[in-house]
C-alpha cells in the first residue's frame, strides 16, 4: 500500500536521510524506530507530503503521491508528535472543522464527531475550549481527528504520549481492529516494549540509514539479546546508559567552592 523508495534529504549539504527505502502492507502495522536526530521527522514529513525529498518517491497503492497531493491526503490520517490544536476551540468544534476541511456532511460529521469524542471519555468536555484539556485529552482529540474520515493509511508519531493506562490499553486494542479492517499503520515510538507487542514488522533507523527491518522476534533471535530494547541499543551504538548515568551522579557530587 505504502512504497518508500530511496528517499534523500538533505539541509544546508548536510544528510538528514540517505537511501531510506521500505513499505508499509494493507492490514500491517510497521513500527518506525531511531534516536533523537536519526532522520524519523524527516521520512515522516516526506510520507506525509510536508517536505519534499531531493531525491526518491513516496507511493501509495503504486502512485507517486505528489502527482495528486489532495487524492493522498484524503485517504490519510496522521496523529503528529506535538499537539498542535486551536485551543480556543471546543473539542467538537475542533473535529468539525476538521470534518469541514475534509469536505465531509455536516451530518455525518456531527454524528462521528460526537460518538468518537464519547468513545474517547471526552463527551462531557465535549464543548470545553481546548485550553482546559490535559495533555492526554488533547492527544485522544487529535486521536479522534486522525480517524474521523476514515482513511486506508494511518501514521502514529509518539501517539501514548500522555495518555493514561486505560488510554493506551484502547488505543492498542484499536491498533490490532485497524489492521484487522485492512488499514496499513506506521507507528513511530520510544516505548519499545509496546512497539515489541503490537508491530509486525519493526525500521530502526540511524544516521538517516535503514539498520534493521523485520519482524521484531527474528530482530531479537537475529541478535541473540533478550529484548527489543537491547537489539535498538546495539543497532544505533547507543552510549552505555547506566555508565552516563554514573558519571551525571558523580558531577552532582562535586562539592561547591
């Protein structure tokens, strides 16, 4: 459904992406993983037609996406890392202008709108300006409005950020019913121990390269660690966490004078 194909980045000659090639299948759910600065922003804004590549193509269900920008992001939902909402909105009123701009009935949408933000425990904060919510009740909004049209190809960045227990038990539930219905998801997170759960496929990316792409069990037999977790660290050469975290106690210590 969705084709990656040697994409290339760069800003100011220096590479932020370099050769990243991989796809995303109808009912699939991908997890896209890498350190802070590997190059995962970057790939996003590309996938998502924000920025254009210097060099390779995104495709979706064979079509090169900037041959119809609007067609592609019709059939696209897309939680982003930050919340960025118009907070003197209500959150009904949020999801209708998303609705409006998606060129939706104004009936259909009332009635997704309302139902969803019910699913989603915000009904009674439902005409609440946005400025009151939590963190969490901002991201299920944005959650809501990812889902509302109903699109073939999701892409979640960091979506449990501040979301509760319950929250994030529902949203993998979700996860696994939008696969089940054929929906084609990347799934961009830190939490590894969730992405090991619900991924069936997981990129790790550093450098603006492709390290790994395979099934997170055959990663970890692969490597012979015991964890996800374990085989990230040792793909991107990440710095021994426990000596860092030694050496920030020792500094602490250094007497004042």
């Amino acid at each position: 459904m969705l084709q990656v194909q040697r994409l290339y980045r760069s800003f100011r000659t220096i590479p932020a992406v370099i050769d990243v090639s991989f796809s995303v299948g109808a009912g699939e759910i991908v997890g896209f993983l890498g350190p802070n600065g590997a190059g995962k922003s970057t790939t996003v804004k590309m996938i998502t037609g924000m920025l254009r590549p210097d060099d390779g193509k995104v495709l979706f269900e064979g079509r090169n996406i900037r041959e119809d920008m609007e067609s592609f992001r019709a059939v696209l939902g897309y939680v982003p890392e930050e919340a960025h909402l118009y907070s003197y909105l209500s959150g009904l009123e949020y999801l209708q202008l998303i609705g409006r701009l998606r060129g939706m009935d104004e009936g259909l949408i009332e009635r997704k709108a309302t139902e969803l933000l019910a699913l989603l425990n915000l009904q009674s904060w439902q005409y609440s300006p946005i400025s009151s919510y939590s963190k969490g009740m901002r991201q299920r909004v944005l959650i809501a409005a990812a889902l509302l049209h109903d699109p073939k190809l999701l892409i979640f960045d960091e979506p449990l950020s501040g979301l509760d227990v319950v929250s994030s038990r529902l949203f993998k539930d979700l996860l696994e019913m939008l696969a089940a219905r054929g929906k084609a998801v990347l799934y961009i997170s830190h939490v590894l121990e969730t992405v090991e759960q619900v991924c069936d496929r997981v990129i790790v990316i550093g450098k603006g390269r492709v390290l790994a792409d395979a099934p997170p069990r055959e990663l970890i037999a692969l490597k012979g660690l015991p964890s996800l977790e374990s085989v990230f660290a040792q793909l991107v050469e990440q710095q021994d966490t426990r000596v860092t975290a030694e050496r920030i106690v020792e500094v602490m210590r250094i007497a004042h004078g």
